[in-house]
C-alpha cells in the first residue's frame, strides 16, 4: 500500500514541481508589472472622457496639437512628385554689369529720334561732325543725348503723286523723277505708290514693296483725271500709311519719308491744315515736296493771296515741319537733279535720339531746336530737322473723323475714298 502510494506520489511529486515553477515565474511577472505602474498609480486619475479606452481598429497617424482648435491631420492624397526649380537670375546692376558682345539691350526710355541733315549755304551736304559738337533743345531746354550715329539705314517712304489736270503738260517728267528716285532704291528699301486728286480719289495704286520692277509698272499704270485737287488729303493719308508700316517692330530702324509731286494748289480737302500738322507731328516722317507752281494763278488782290504763293506756303510748311525739304523747278530739265538730291538727302543724315526731361504725357505741343558748332573760317553749318513734337497723352489721343475702312478692288488698288464735305 505504501509502495503503491509513493509511486504515485512520485509521479505526483513531479507535476507538482512543475506547478510550483510556473507559479513562481507568473509571480515574478506579476511583481515586475506591479513595481512599472506604481508611479503611475500614485498620480490622480484623470475624469477625462478619453481615459476609457477604444478599441484600434486602424492605425492612425499621432496628431501635434500647436494650438486650440486644431484638426486632427488625416491621411489623405500622396503628395505630388517634388520639382526641381530652376535659380532665378538676379538683375544685373547696371553700373556693374559686364556687357557682351552681341547682347540686346532694352532701356525704359522714352526716347525722341531726329533725323537732323547738316548743309551748307549752298545746300550741299556737310558729314564727319561729331556728337559734341550738336546741342538738341527742346521748348528751349537743352536735352542729354542719348545716342548718335551718322549710319546709312534702309528707308520705309511713299511716293504720292497729283494726278490731277493741272499737271498734265508736266506729266512726263513727273513720272520719270518718280522713276528716278524709285531706280536709287537699296537692299532692305520699301516703297509704296499713292496716287491723288480730290478726296473720294486717293488710291495706292502699290503697296510697300522691295521689288523695283513692280514698283516702276505701278508708275507706268498713273493716269490723269479731273477733278478738285486735295493737296493736304493727299498727303495726311500718306504720311499716316508711312508712319503705321510695321510700327512698334524693335528690329525696325529705318527712316520714315514721304515725297509728294504736286502743284501745290488744294482746291477742296477734308481734312484742315490744322489736322494735318498735327497728324504730321505725331508721324514722325520726313516729307519732300516737289512743287510745280510756275502755272498757277500769280493774280492777287489786297484781301487774299495769290494761288501761286499760298500753294508755296503750303509745301514750304510741310517740308520745314517734318524736318523735310522742297523744291521748285523751274524748268523741266531741272527735275532729275532734284530726284538724285532727294535720295542724297534721305541717306545722308544723322540720327540723335534724346531722353526728354519733361517727362509729363499731357498731349502739348514740344518745340524742337538742334544746333551744330560752327567751325573757324567762313564755312556755315546749318542743321535741318523737324520744328517739334507732341507729347504722349495719357489717354488715347483722337483724331479727326477718318473715311471708312476701304476695301482692295484687287491685291494693290484700293477703293476710291469717300468721306464727307466740309461746309465753305
């Protein structure tokens, strides 16, 4: 009996061990856990709501409360792919900079650019003044030059022909000065064709073209009518077509002409002498006149002028405005020397632009002087260039009631004008 009972209690014993072992171990735990949350146990208990604990059912990013109020960041969107931004280039200090062959330069200026000839008494081209030796004024007011150069430039100019009876026994000779000047054209030269009589018959019989042999078949297609000559008609809307041929192009730096054949004589224009000087002024382009006055009317009363010198008055007015010239030929053989002087005059010039110093935009009217120093001796020096300028308005400027827009009766005529009639 006891044998039996020992060998049970043997094996017995051996459980029991077993028991004890994991008994002490669970209590070692049990002792290490107690001693970890005992500082805890020994703060008070917070009442908060969020003591109680929730169950986790997806992980969530910790929130960083900066500040009352603040939403918790959710997981949302993966950002977008980062993208390399380039360096921004610091502007170059001006007084500083290294400039390079071949750069581009652009100045906020608003720069005024004459076209100045320098002559002597006898009217012959003067050349190799140098930059100091010219004072520019305006309203009196000696102005900085900014730049200066004597370079030969390609020239934008129109030709505008009077095709009105009154020059029907000079015709010939009109078309072949025309020629003339047309056959001096160089590389980089554009020209156009107007012809006019009265105000509903100002057509461009050629737009501006490079080409000399289409240019000399629109003078061959000129042709006489009758009609009220329309002198300043005539010239405004040429002057203007000069003026507006690819304005605002920074590329663009050739000199801007007009040269009007005609007898000077405006028997019925739309326009007022008043509006044109003032269009011409804000042009900007140089005009030579070519006046065949020997026929008109000399008669002359104590109450007006004769037709002969309020034509001269007129075309010596045009030409002196616009920094321009005019002649007066008294034979008809005269008139091919007159062509070849026109075109020495257009290429031989200076070019000074300034900086204004009245820099107000109110639309007035800048008179304009330029002055060159006279050498030693009897040699005279004459500088010719327009008389002013008018100042950029702030606001659009408006201009006299125009004709309506015209339309090509093919690819280089244009409709005749029709625009109303001034009351006499």
């Amino acid at each position: 009996m006891k044998q039996r009972i020992f060998g049970r209690s043997g094996n017995d014993r051996g459980t029991l061990m077993l028991w004890f072992s994991a008994l002490a171990a669970l209590s070692f735990l049990v002792a290490g856990v107690s001693s970890a949350q005992q500082p805890q146990e020994s703060r008070p208990r917070s009442a908060s709501p969020t003591s109680i604990p929730t169950p986790r059912q997806t992980a969530q990013p910790t929130p960083v409360q900066t500040g009352p109020g603040r939403r918790i960041p959710q997981l949302g969107e993966p950002p977008p792919a980062p993208i390399l931004k380039p360096k921004p280039t610091p502007t170059p200090d001006p007084n500083s900079a290294e400039i390079n062959e071949g750069d581009i330069l652009k100045f906020n200026a608003e720069l005024v650019t004459l076209n100045v000839r320098v002559i002597d008494r006898n009217n012959r081209p003067i050349n190799n003044i140098s930059k100091d030796e010219f004072t520019v004024l305006e309203d009196g007011v000696r102005q900085p030059i900014f730049s200066f150069t004597q370079e030969e430039v390609p020239i934008v100019y129109g030709l505008a022909v009077d095709t009105s009876q009154s020059l029907r026994t000079q015709f010939t000779e009109v078309l072949d000065a025309a020629k003339t000047i047309v056959n001096s054209n160089k590389p980089g030269d554009e020209t156009f064709l107007e012809q006019f009589v009265d105000s509903e018959k100002i057509e461009t019989v050629q737009d501006f073209s490079a080409s000399k042999d289409t240019l000399l078949e629109g003078i061959d297609n000129l042709y006489m009518t009758g009609g009220q000559t329309a002198v300043i008609d005539g010239v405004y809307l040429a002057a203007e077509h000069v003026a507006q041929y690819k304005k605002g192009k920074d590329d663009d730096r050739r000199r801007r002409a007009l040269i009007v054949v005609t007898d000077g004589e405006d028997r019925q224009s739309y326009y007022t002498e008043t509006q044109l000087f003032q269009s011409l002024r804000e042009a900007d382009v140089q005009i030579y006149v070519i006046g065949f006055v020997n026929e008109l009317d000399t008669d002359k009363g104590f109450i007006r002028k004769s037709t002969r010198e309020k034509a001269v008055a007129l075309i010596n007015r045009i030409a002196s405005e616009t920094g321009g010239r005019a002649f007066f030929p008294q034979s008809l053989s005269e008139v091919p020397n007159i062509a070849h002087e026109i075109v020495r005059d257009m290429r031989t010039q200076y070019v000074i632009s300034y900086d204004p110093t009245n820099k107000a935009h109110d639309g007035t009217y800048r008179s304009i002087k330029v002055a060159v120093a006279q050498p030693s001796g009897n040699e005279k020096r004459i500088a010719l260039t327009r008389s002013g300028r008018t100042a950029n308005s702030g606001s659009a400027s408006v201009k006299p009631p125009i004709r309506p827009a015209a339309s090509p009766m093919n690819n280089n005529v244009r409709q005749p004008l029709n625009t109303p009639r001034r009351s006499p």
